[in-house]
C-alpha cells in the first residue's frame, strides 16, 4: 500500500477502490467495530448487506441467534 497507495486495491460492479480509499474504510468499520465491544482477538465474518447482521462474532453461542 505504502508503495502504490493510488493503485486499484479492489474492484466490483460499476466500482472501485484505491488502497488508500479501501484502507480508510478498513479503519472505520475496525472502529465501529471496537466500539461495539468487538475485540481484537475476536473472530468475525462479513454477510451479504440483506442479512440481518452483516458483521458478527462467530462464536459458537452467537450463531444460533442469527
């Protein structure tokens, strides 16, 4: 990132993110995250936007709530 921090990171339909830009939004759902409560040491998994929960833990006791 540090080299080419304006190269293309990431692409998807009709978008696209620099590793810059992609790291900006890595920070913030890191600190979305942390300020729910979600530790570092905490694994998550990501959803399709439609799923009630798009970020969760993965814990064994959390996955029959979802």
């Amino acid at each position: 990132m540090q080299a080419y921090p304006d190269r293309c990171a990431l692409r998807g339909p009709g978008r696209s993110w620099t590793y810059t830009e992609l790291d900006r939004r890595v920070r913030r759902l890191a600190g979305a995250l942390h300020e729910r409560g979600v530790s570092v040491r905490w694994r998550t998994t990501s959803a399709p936007a439609c799923a009630p929960s798009a970020y969760g833990p993965t814990t064994p006791s959390c996955s029959r709530h979802r």
